[in-house]
C-alpha cells in the first residue's frame, strides 16, 4: 500500500542520518510524541510537513509518498533556467 511505503520511508531517511524522532521533530518544529506518529502512520503527514521533509532529505514528495523508488532530485528541477 502507498502510505505504508511513506511511513517507512520516513523512518529510514531519519535513520540514514542518525537522528532521533526528538531531533527530527526538532527540525520540523513538532513534538517528538507527533512525529512519532507520523513515522507509525496514527497521524495524517500535513502537506506542508511532507514537503519539508523531502526538501530537508534531498529527495521529492513522490519519493516520500511511494510513487517512485527513485530517491534523488530529478536534475531538470536543480537546473537553474537563464
């Protein structure tokens, strides 16, 4: 199912960085007891808190959401257009 990939991608990323669910709740300006809630898939993951979720692992919302298994920034939305 989509939201279960979404949960669990959440955690992995916080793990791939060594944070805990209190420094990343820090990070998104959350309790750590909500963002834990996030990750257990208890609470819906509010649009904006997705977006800075994948800004601040460097990946996209379609990753994040299970659309993709691609996980870096596709390179035509990093080039800077003149």
């Amino acid at each position: 199912m989509l939201g279960d990939h979404m949960y669990q991608r959440i955690r992995d990323l916080r793990e791939d960085r060594d944070l805990t669910q209190a420094e990343m709740a820090q990070i998104l300006y959350c309790s750590q007891q909500v963002y834990s809630n996030y990750e257990l898939g208890q609470r819906d993951i509010p649009t904006k808190v997705l977006i800075s979720l994948a800004k601040y692992h460097q990946t996209t919302t379609d990753y994040l959401l299970g659309l993709t298994n691609y996980r870096g920034i596709p390179k035509e939305y990093t080039e800077k257009s003149e």
